[in-house]
C-alpha cells in the first residue's frame, strides 16, 4: 500500500470527491494546487511518497506558501495562502483515513490569521437600480442581459449556480428556482416580482430567437444558442458596469453581496439569509453584517435620548 507515490494518490483523492459529488471545480482547483504543491516538495524536500511525509515537511512548505508571491511581486492575500492549506490537510486527513499515512499530520498544519475585512465591490440599492435600469433592454442580447443581472440582484445566487439553470429548475408560479450549489447541494430559492416579470419574457419571446438545439434545456443561452457560459456572464457585467462608470469594480458576485448587504440591512433574519445564499453556517455573514453598521449608527444619533440632549447642548 505504501508503494504509492503522492502524486499517483492526489488522482485517488479526487476519484474520492467525485464519488462524493463535489464540484468539477472544486476538484480542478483541488488538483492544481496540490500537484503544484507536491511538486515542490519533491524538489526541495525529497518527499515523494506519504511515507516519507513529516510535520517538518509540512511547516517547510507552509513558510515557502506563506512566502510566495504574485506576478507582480506582491504577497498572496491570506485568504489565498489558506486556501492552499485547505487542500492540503484534506488531502492529508484522506490519506491518513486510507492507511496511508500513520498518523494525522493535518492537525499539527495551521491557518494564517486572516484580517476581518468588509466584503469587497458591494453596491447600495440606488447604484444597483441605476446599473440594471442602464442596461438596454430592446434586443435579444440586452433583454437576456438585463434578466441576468435581475435575477443575479433578486435571488443573491452564485454565478455558477446561474448559468447552471435549467428551464424546468422554475417554478414561475411559485416564483422560485432550484439551484445547485458548492458540494451540488440543492436548494430553493425565491424570485422576486421584478425579476420574475423579466424572466416570463425572456422565456416566451426571447430564449425561443435565441436556441438551436431544441433538446437544450439550459435556462440562459448565448448568442450562439449554447448554454451561457461563466466567462461571458463576467464580461457582459464588466462592460456594462464601466459604461455605467459604477466606481468599484463590479463582478457578478458584486450582486450577490449587494443583495444579501440589502436585506441584512432591512432587517431580514441571518438564518435566513445563510440559507438564501446557501452557507453552512453564519460565519460568512458576519462581514456583510459589518456593513450596516453606518445604518446603525444613523439610528442610533437620530433616536437616542442622549444624543438628543446633545445637539440641544450644540445648538
């Protein structure tokens, strides 16, 4: 069992996550980053197989991970460096769970501390409303655009999760749709009215000029009559952002921070939002959380006694 190198057991590992149905992306990313990884172990450390794999080995590699750096010379943000550290104790706690390693050497690999950070590009409601009502809407490709964007800003799901849809993922009547997430976990999620009015539309008078393929079920659809794809759905957000000059850079996740930011901030139950957004748990929400704090303290100037007493004292 033992005579198996390393890398002959990262194609075993993700045989494993495919058989658990994980995201073909997920293990795409799994095995860049452990080969790349394990490629450098090889040369520098002359560990080729898990049994010569050592705590030592782990904490060289982590001070050369943490010491990387970009294209342009800069550090690797933590959360990347992390990332890296995620694939590498699963990859480590699979390993030892097969036999193949005696011991659980993942426990002993530590985070970087990551800086508690406020979301990045998120937009309020008024530059979301002047963004999407900036979007033509008199052409196939403008009509199915600006449904994109609506249904991206009502609903708060992943890009990936978007252009995944199918027609019979809908349920017009209901205004909901089933989405696929991380881990091809399923969830429901809701469509709101304006959005929903856009997505009847597109259904009955656009997708029809649009498809080819009459067995093709995908939901959006390029102009070719092929599912949309991810790196068009980013481009077609990019462009119509910057001829809207929107002054922070805009990604079609910028619309699902935007939407949950909106509905934290109007009050709506963390629990619910996790499950809107499809988290495992409420961690991810604290960072959106953070933002309504300005509204907070708005508030809290406007209605506090004391803060009333304050600017009679100023008057």
């Amino acid at each position: 069992m033992n005579n198996h190198t390393l890398m002959e057991l990262v194609a075993e590992y993700l045989d494993w996550q495919r058989s658990r149905n994980y995201s073909p992306g997920t293990t795409v990313h799994a095995r860049r980053s452990l080969t790349r990884s394990l490629r450098w172990m090889q040369e520098n450390q002359r560990v080729s197989g898990p049994e010569q794999m050592r705590a030592a080995t782990l904490e060289a590699w982590r001070r050369h991970v943490v010491g990387r750096v970009t294209s342009k010379g800069r550090p690797h943000k933590p959360r990347t460096v992390n990332k890296a550290i995620e694939q590498m104790k699963g990859f480590l706690k699979f390993l030892a769970k097969r036999g193949y390693l005696g011991q659980h050497l993942e426990e002993g690999l530590e985070y970087v501390k990551e800086p508690h950070v406020l979301p990045g590009s998120v937009l309020t409601h008024t530059q979301t409303r002047e963004l999407l009502e900036s979007v033509a809407a008199d052409s196939p490709a403008g009509y199915t655009a600006r449904t994109v964007l609506e249904v991206l800003y009502s609903s708060g799901i992943r890009a990936g999760e978007l252009v995944g849809l199918d027609l019979d993922h809908l349920d017009l009547a209901n205004g909901t749709a089933k989405v696929t997430g991380k881990g091809s976990k399923d969830r429901v999620v809701p469509i709101g009215k304006t959005a929903l009015g856009f997505l009847e539309n597109y259904i009955k008078a656009v997708r029809p000029f649009l498809v080819k393929d009459p067995e093709n079920k995908a939901l959006f659809l390029d102009k070719f009559g092929k599912r949309l794809p991810y790196h068009t759905l980013r481009r077609l957000v990019h462009a119509f952002a910057e001829k809207r000059g929107v002054p922070v850079n805009v990604t079609p996740h910028t619309f699902r921070r935007s939407c949950a930011t909106e509905l934290l901030r109007a009050g709506a139950g963390m629990y619910h939002v996790k499950d809107l957004l499809g988290h495992e748990s409420l961690e991810t929400l604290r960072y959106y959380a953070k933002l309504t704090i300005r509204d907070l303290k708005k508030e809290h100037q406007r209605c506090h006694p004391r803060e009333r007493d304050a600017r009679e004292i100023g008057r």
